[in-house]
C-alpha cells in the first residue's frame, strides 16, 4: 500500500489536497482490501 506521503508528493505538485482518508473498499472478504479517498482542487 502506497503512503500518505507518496500520494501527496505524487500530485502536490498539480493540485491542493483538501481531503485524504484512509479506507477500506466494500467487499464481503475477510480483509477488504485498502484504499486512499483523495479530494482534490487543480492548482
């Protein structure tokens, strides 16, 4: 899983950041498979 930091420095440069949350994708396995829900504005 990527981290918050790799996500940030991937698009900071193109975009603000206003949200980003960790997350789970829905799924009825065991251990859903994890996620990152970015909000973000074009600079």
């Amino acid at each position: 899983m990527r981290s918050a930091l790799d996500i940030v420095s991937a698009v900071e440069p193109c975009f603000d950041i206003l949200s980003l949350i960790s997350g789970r994708f829905d799924s009825s396995r065991e251990k859903p498979a994890r996620c990152w829900k970015c909000l973000m504005r074009k600079r």
